[in-house]
C-alpha cells in the first residue's frame, strides 16, 4: 500500500544494519580479551566455588540477590515504579517454596513454578494499586504492604511452622555449596537473558515509553494498563524465584531477615549498580551480597581493621562498634555517591571494561562522561515520580 | 481524657475499660507518631520529599542528648536541660546538613530519586550511630519521671501525657506558622512555583535550608520525646518503632496539612490498639498492621488527599 | 461512509463548557483543517476523537462504528495516529527506537514469544527496525538515528514526531499543530510534505493549525471553532471571508499568525528569553534569564496592547468585528485547487 511497507520488505542487511555496532572481527585483536574472558571464567566458575573458606554459599548468595536486583530494575529502572515491598515477593517466594516442599511434599523442581506464580499474584495485586497510586504514594504503600506480610503473613502458624521457621531441604545433588552455587547461577543466566530480551522486544520499549509519558505511550497503541501488570508480573515471578532460591540456600525461612531493612539493601543494591543498566543491577547486587564476607575473610580485612584503628584511637569498644557498622556505612555511603555524584552506578564504571572484553574499542569518554553514554545510563538517576 | 476517667462511675468500670485503655493508648502512641508526622508533611508540603531520615535524625538527636545527659564520649555530665538542648542543636545540625550535602546538589533530580537519597541519610545515621553509641540500647533523657495518672489498670506516664501536649502545640504553632507568617508562606511559594518566587526575590536555598533546618528541629523534639516514652535508644530505634506508621499518619491525615499529621497519628494509633485488643494473635497475626494497611489503601483510594487535605 | 464522523459531542470540565454540540466530519482522503483562537477547544476535540477524555455526550464514529468509548491504545491500533501541541516523544529514547516503539500495536509478536526470543520476533524485530529506517530516510532524518531524542531542535522534534505518527500505520491522522516552533520556510515545506503524504499513503488527515497560509493551502474543508462551539465550516477560500469567522478569529489572531512571518526583533527576544524561562523552570541549572525587557517600539507595543485587550476583553468585546487594513489575500491561495 506504501512507500514505506515496500521498502520494510526488502533485505534486513539493507536496512540500516550496516556495522554499527563498532565491534571489530580480528584474530590478534581477540587475544587479550580472550585472555581476561578466560581469567573472569577460572576465577568465577573455579576458584570461588572451590574455595573451602565458604566462598561458594556466598557466591550463591550474590546471585540470588542478583536475580532480586534484575527484578526491580524490571519495575524502577524499566518502568519507573518504585518498589520499596520487594522483600514482599521475595519473602513470600521463600516460604511458598519451604511450605510446598516440607509441607505439601511438593516434588522439588515445581516448588520454583509455585514460587514463581506466587511471588507473581502478590505482585499483581501490588501491580493493580499501583494503576491508582503512584509516585512517592505508591513507594509508601508497597513499603507498608511488605511490613504488614512481614508480621502477619509471616507469623501465620502453619506457614511458618508456628514460628519455628519452615525447613526446605536441598535434595542430595546440590547439598554442596559449589553445585549450589552453579545451580543458582543457572537461574541468573535465565533471568539476565529474560531482562535482555525484555528490552530487545516491544514490551522492553513499552515499559520505558510508559514510565516516561502515559500519554505518549497510549498514543503509540501501548496498552498501559496491560504494561505495566505485565512489569509488576514478571517483576513478582522472578522475586518470588529468586526467594525460592533463598529458601534451599539457608535451609530455613524464618520471618527474621525478610524485613524492612531487606526491603532496603534490594533498593539500594540496584540503585547503586546502576538503574536500567543490566550488568550495573548484577554487579551492585553481588557487592552487596558479599560485601560483609568480604570485609570478614578477604584482604580486604586487613585494610579494614588498619582503616578501624586509625579511627578508634585504640578504644577497644570504638573498634568493635566501627567494624559491626562497616558494612551498613558503605553501603549507605555508596548510595549517596552514587545518587549525588555518579547517577550511572558501577554499571557505568564498568561499562567501557565490559564492552572492550566483548569486542568493542575501548571507550575512554563513556567511562569518563557517563552523561553521553546511551539512554540506559541517563535513566540512572531519573526514576519516575 | 483523664479526667473523663476519674469520675468514671465505679460500675461502669469492666466497660470503659474495655474502651478506654485502647483509646488512652491508642492516643499516645498515636501522638508519638503525629509528632514524627509532623516532620515529615513539613517536607512534603514544601518540596515533595518523603523522608525517609526524619525518625533517625530524631534517634540520633536522643543518642546525642543521652551521650550529655549520661557524660559519655566528648560530653561531660550535663544537667538534664542542657542534655535536650544539646539533642535539639543536633537535629538541627542534622537537617541543615542533609540540606546541604544531600538535598541541594538534588534539586533538578525527580523526587523519587531525593526519596531515594533519604533512605540512603537514613542508613548512613544508624551506621553513625553504631559507630559512636554500639548497638546496645543506651537509657534515654528523661524530661520527667513522674507518672501523670495511675490507676489499677491504666498508666499514663509524664513523658507520655507531655508528648500529647507537644504535639497538639506544635500541630496548632506549626500551621499558625504556614498562614500567618511571611517565612512559611515563602516556604509553600517555593514549593508551588520555583521560579517565580525567585523572581521576586526570594531564595530558594535559604528557604530550603529553613525548612529542613526546622524539620530537623521536629524530628528531635520527637526523638528525644519519644525515646523518653519507651525509655532506651539505640541506632534506628525510632525508625524501626515509629517511621512507617508515621508515614501513614501524615498520609492519613493529608499530606499537605499540617494538623492532619495529628489527626492522622491519633487515628493511626487508635486503629492499631484497637485491632491488637480485639482481633487475638492467633487468628492475625500482626492484626495491628494489617488493618493499618487496608486503612491506608482505603483512604488512597478513595480520598487521595488525605482525612483534612485539600483536593487539588 | 467518512471516516471519521463527531456527532453532537461535549465535555464540561467543572464549571467550563469545553465542547458543545460538535458536529465534523472527515471523508476518505480528504485534510481537514480545524482551527479557532486559543482555547476554543481544538485539542479537547482531538483528546475526544482519540479517546484521551470521555465526552459527556455525542459519539465518535470510525467508518461507521461507534468508537466514543475505546480507549486510546484501541484506537491507536485501529488507525488513528496522532500527535500532540508540545510533541508527544520518549525524550531519552534514541530517534529508531521511538519509531520501533511508535509500531507496537504492529508488532506481529506477542509478549511472551518476546521474552522467550522465538525466530518469528527476531525476523519481525529486523522488519520494525526496516521500517522505521525508511521513515527516517523519508523524512531526511538519517543522521538522527541513533541520537536521543532529547536533545533535538524542536522543529525536528514536530518532524519525527510526525515519522512516530506514521509509524502506528495510521487510516487517519491526528496532526495538532504541526507547525509550531516552525519557521516560514520549515512550515511551507511542511504543507508540501503533508501533501505528498497523502498521496504517498492515501492517508486522511484532521489538522488543527494556527498557521494560515498552510491551511488555506493544504486544507480540502476547514471547521472554526470558538468558544467550543462550531463557529463555520467551508472550503478554505469560503471560511476565509466569512463575517463571523473574520470577526471572531481572523479579527483578533490571524494577523498575528501573518506578521509572525515578520517577527520583529523585540519579538524575538521575548521568545528568546520566555523560552529561557521555561527551561530554567525545567532546569534550574540553566541560568534564569535576565529581565531586562527592551522597550517595544510604537508599533509592536500597540499591537500587543491590542493582543492583550481582545484576549481579557468579554466574549461581546471578542466577537465584535475589529477596524483594520484589508488583509493581503496570500499567494499560495489558489494551489489548494490542485490538492
């Protein structure tokens, strides 16, 4: 019928797919990258879940939370909805997983689908408020809805086998924390290609056009009602998984440590990886989830402790409150750099790192001016009100 | 109230009783979380911001205020007054500093992001905190020790009947101050129109650091208050005691109306100690909550702005 | 059977009658022009038509279904495409993907084969992305492609937005004020393009603009409205020396229209500064403007002080025909024939 359809006909490799991409295909160009892709593999898929100073269960750890922090980038990166209940879907996932399997004697693998769709219907009901409420309102209430699971739901009897805590025993091929771990990266591997395909596709672009302008989105033919259930879906279903994981990884859910103060890490974590920047939301996510194991067991200890006697002048007690509140004043001060001074998060620190290691030149001006670099690092400091 | 009680005719006792306990409680606690409400629609109303500090600006505030009145750390031991007005000077302190360092460098940025970077003042105050007082609770300055009304069943203690007090002076003071006054109704021109109210000449960053200056004030007026009522601090007592319901008084009340903050906190409280007396544990657990939650779902639903705001 | 027909439509918001009995019509093929002073209610029409607001009473009729209560996102994909007076974009999106983004309800896949990456998304996805590069190629927007659209000039931004409108694949187009923030020689070249759009794409369009050599150039029926009521309707050349229409619109703001094409430079630095205002606004890194206003010459400041009297003055005042020089009959009248 038109000019236009025509011409959509016609090859793909006419059409603007000239090599944009800057990637460069060159046999000696690939050695050192190689070189770092084999180094990052033996450290990762090697030394740290071989390592006998507990190393893996932390790892494993760092990709739950990993899992959690690409879940709310769906919803406050992506769509623009601030989430401050996802300890909600995530708590709920844990023991959903626990009740089925100790309870219900629910075969093992299931327990993640039951988990899923469960994490998914609390966050359809958030989802569904959230078409009324929005803004600082809706952070509110999703905030006070996680608080009311935490000492309702959470406390209920026979969910929580009356407050004793629900076991969820590992079946015996992931008892080991290195198998575990490699389970669990499985699951982030999933969940990355899910946010990677949710922002190749038409719903990726759906969700960033509501966030930004309804208006404008309903005009393009988006169903925004329609969307942004849809972000708060996934958003629960992989919160709620990734509480499933939770659950085998400590072996017992108790409501203790699903509270307000999760609520916040999982904000903060994704905030300061970077909103809207995958590889950020991974990498702020596994920090914050070994942050205190590696202040306790690495080299980074000495550092601490030499930092911690400076600061307490050799009162004993002075050095033994700074090292129980190192963890908490990192973080919290990581956060505010990240908000004040670099609204693109570690995800843009190491975004240049990332891209040579895959192909690309290395980019000094995008590691020294994030502001220029791609809508994703923009939308780091522009969560919707 | 009290007085309501005194005279209670002796048979009417197993009734009122039933009645009257939630209500007193339910009244002071509700007036602990007005008081902390208040802080925080003093923000809202004059720039959007929720935050997320206010509670911990007031623990810390009490930390800094026990620290005097016990002569730990830098302090020497100093009479009770001048403990509070040590933990006042620090609220204070503390909001010009947020303002400062936080706040400004934000003032393009979307407000959720601001919301953000509160919560972020927040846990960088209990790791403070923790650093200077541990996280053992630490006995708060009391105003008085004295109990106001004791009977076989129902205690009201001196801090308790004072923070009802305080906090209706203040809710009256306060909106006195947002009508009357050249300085609050420069505080809500900033808010509505930026620019124009640079126009005419007004700052905008000394009304910001005036606002927050004050809001600093309220939060260790409530703080030191408040942890005079339960009797410890630690780092994040009140934010972990008080934050949330808070929040959902000043939402209760109206955002943007300063009196709502103690309609809404009384309201609050009531509705918890009603629930927790009347629905047993065993059949809802954290029955206080919950119907906390479908109160506020309720009233944002219905009516978004709040019990006394006003529809915009 | 027209496409687009508005029976009897009105919306009150509180106390103000935005719309009252509109009647329109828009018929295949054709472009329809709907102008009226400012605030006559042109855009209420337009947030009507496509279903942004509910009106009170009336019904919007698309090829002869009843489409008053669809919402917008329904209509979008049934073929109306639309834009707004002050673009209607995802500002931190790239140019290709607001085009991508403009062809949702077209996407050929469904949300779940999306996620999961199934062969038919990926073919469909290389088609989207060839499709929105023709329209840039159309539009002569290449060199934007890969560049927020933030940034852009506004005349660019009115220009992909008018590429996002074609992308949704529209029957009919929704164009409000497409020329603003367009200079003289911008907004003439944008009447050619409209024209051979419609050729290109047999496409209908309702255009609400202020700009009066381009209506009376590409518009095959205009409709006036004022006061949210129908004032007139008529071939450009009819509406044009009609009394009331002359008295109620043409009296008061076409001139305005026409001496915009010689702003003068107070003019222009007004703009400037206002402009700067309310990006400040926005912005407050962006230095407020300095207000130091020049002292307009004698016969902008009367001009203006007549501007600021009909918009305060009463509706009688308004309506009231206004003394002034024959307006020169503009050259570009007669090619609307060949349209």
């Amino acid at each position: 019928m038109s000019v236009v359809e025509e011409r959509a006909d016609a090859p793909a490799a006419e059409q603007g797919q000239a090599p944009r991409t800057g990637r460069q295909f060159g046999p000696i160009r690939w050695v050192p990258r190689l070189m770092v892709m084999g180094a990052l593999a033996y450290v990762f898929l090697y030394r740290i879940p071989q390592d006998d100073g507990g190393a893996a269960a932390i790892a494993a750890d760092a990709c739950i939370y990993a899992i959690v922090g690409i879940s709310l980038n769906i919803l406050i990166g992506h769509t623009g909805q601030l989430s401050l209940g996802h300890n909600g879907f995530f708590g709920i996932g844990a023991f959903a997983a626990a009740y089925s399997l100790t309870v219900r004697d629910v075969p093992f693998a299931l327990t993640f689908v039951i988990a899923g769709l469960v994490g998914a219907l609390f966050a359809l009901v958030m989802g569904l408020v959230a078409l009324r409420i929005t803004g600082l309102y809706l952070a509110l209430i999703t905030l006070v809805f996680a608080l009311t699971l935490e000492e309702s739901l959470f406390e209920v009897e026979w969910l929580t086998n009356a407050g004793g805590g629900q076991p969820a025993d590992r079946p015996e091929w992931l008892i080991d924390d290195a198998n575990f771990f490699y389970f669990c990266l499985a699951f982030l591997v999933v969940a990355v290609y899910i946010d990677y395909r949710l922002l190749a596709s038409k719903t990726g672009r759906a969700l960033l056009a509501l966030k930004e302008n309804e208006r404008v989105a309903e005009a393009f033919g988006i169903n925004v009602t329609a969307f942004k259930l849809i972000a708060f879906v996934l958003s629960g279903t992989l919160a709620g998984v990734a509480g499933a994981l939770l659950a085998y990884r400590i072996g017992l859910v108790t409501a203790s440590g699903l509270g307000f103060n999760l609520a916040l890490t999982f904000v903060l974590m994704t905030v300061v990886g970077g909103l809207g920047s995958r590889l950020g939301v991974v990498l702020g996510a596994s920090l914050f989830a070994s942050l205190s194991f590696l202040l306790e067991e690495t080299w980074m200890h000495s550092v601490q402790e030499f930092l911690v006697g400076l600061a307490s002048f050799g009162s004993e007690g002075a050095k033994a409150n700074l090292e129980q509140y190192a963890v908490g004043f990192l973080g919290a001060l990581g956060l505010l750099l990240t908000i004040v001074q670099f609204p693109g998060g570690i995800g843009q620190q190491f975004r240049a790192f990332f891209d040579w290691t895959f192909g690309k030149p290395f980019d000094v001006h995008a590691l020294l001016h994030p502001q220029d670099d791609g809508p994703g690092a923009v939308e780091g400091s522009s969560v919707r009100a | 109230m009290s007085a309501v009680l005194l005279t209670a005719p002796q048979q009417m006792q197993p009734l009122a009783l039933e009645f009257v306990v939630p209500v007193v409680s339910g009244l002071i606690q509700g007036s602990v979380y007005g008081l902390l409400g208040l802080g925080l629609v003093l923000l809202y109303k004059s720039g959007r911001i929720f935050n997320f500090a206010q509670a911990e600006i007031g623990t810390f505030s009490a930390l800094f205020a026990a620290f005097a009145d016990q002569g730990t750390g830098p302090f020497p031991d100093l009479p009770v007054p001048v403990a509070i007005l040590i933990g006042l000077l620090t609220g204070v302190g503390l909001g010009l500093l947020v303002e400062r360092v936080v706040i400004r460098p934000l003032f393009s940025a979307p407000k959720v992001t601001v919301v953000v970077a509160t919560a972020g003042v927040l846990l960088l105050l209990v790791a403070l905190g923790g650093f200077l007082s541990g996280p053992e609770p630490r006995s708060a300055v009391q105003i008085f020790e004295g109990d106001f009304l004791e009977t076989s069943s129902l205690r009201v203690t001196d801090t308790g009947a004072l923070v009802v007090v305080v906090l209706a002076v203040l809710a009256v003071l306060s909106a006195l101050f947002f009508s009357r006054t050249r300085t609050g109704t420069a505080i809500i021109a900033v808010s509505q129109e930026p620019t124009a109210t640079r126009l005419v000449g007004i700052s905008v960053e000394r009304t910001s650091a005036l606002t927050w200056g004050i809001a600093g004030l309220l939060g260790a007026i409530a703080g030191i208050l408040l942890s005079g009522t339960v009797g410890v601090v630690f780092p994040g007592s009140l934010t972990f005691i008080a934050l949330v319901p808070a929040f959902t008084a000043a939402v209760l009340g109206g955002v943007t109306a300063l009196p709502g903050a103690f309609v809404g906190g009384v309201v609050v409280g009531m509705i918890e100690s009603f629930a927790q007396t009347n629905i047993p544990k065993d059949v809802l657990p954290g029955s206080g909550k919950v119907v906390l939650f479908v109160a506020l779902l309720a009233v944002l639903l219905l009516r978004p702005a709040g019990l006394l705001g006003k529809e915009t | 059977m027209s496409v687009l027909e508005v029976r009897d439509l009105a919306i009150r918001f509180g106390g103000l009658q935005a719309l009252q009995g509109l009647n329109l019509e828009v018929n295949e093929y054709e472009i329809v022009g709907l102008i009226g002073p400012n605030g006559a209610g042109k855009t209420t029409a337009f947030n009507c038509i496509t279903g942004f607001y509910q009106p009170n009473t009336g019904s919007v009729s698309y090829r002869g279904r009843d489409v008053t209560k669809a919402p917008p996102h329904v209509k979008a994909a049934m073929g109306f495409g639309r834009t707004f007076q002050n673009v209607g974009m995802v500002k931190s999106a790239t140019a290709i993907d607001n085009l991508k983004t403009a062809q949702h309800a077209k996407a050929g896949y469904d949300v779940l084969s999306g996620l999961v990456g199934t062969s038919l998304t990926s073919r469909r996805e290389r088609e989207l992305t060839a499709k929105a590069d023709a329209i840039l190629d159309l539009l002569g927007l290449q060199h934007i492609r890969d560049k927020r659209v933030g940034g852009q000039s506004y005349g660019t931004l009115k220009l992909l937005e008018l590429g996002c409108a074609l992308a949704t694949d529209p029957d009919i187009l929704l164009l409000d004020e497409p020329t603003s923030g367009m200079g003289p020689d911008e907004s003439d070249e944008l009447g050619d393009r409209l024209l051979t759009l419609r050729r290109e794409f047999a496409l209908t369009m309702l255009v609400i603009e202020h700009h009066v050599p381009l209506v009376l150039r590409v518009c095959d029926h205009v409709y006036v409205l004022n006061f949210g009521r129908l004032l007139a309707e008529g071939k450009p050349s009819v509406i044009q020396t009609h009394p009331e229409v002359v008295a109620a619109y043409l009296g008061g703001e076409a001139p305005e229209a026409l001496e915009q094409t010689q702003e003068t430079e107070e003019d222009a630095e007004l703009d400037r500064l206002t402009g700067q205002a309310a990006q400040h606004h926005d912005n407050p890194s962006i230095a407020a403007p300095e207000l130091v206003e020049p002292e307009p010459s004698g016969p902008a400041r009367r001009r203006r002080a007549a501007a600021a009297s009909a918009a305060a003055g009463s509706a009688e005042e308004r309506l009231r025909p206004k003394k002034r020089a024959p307006r020169k009959r503009p050259a570009t009248t007669e090619e609307d024939e060949s349209a």
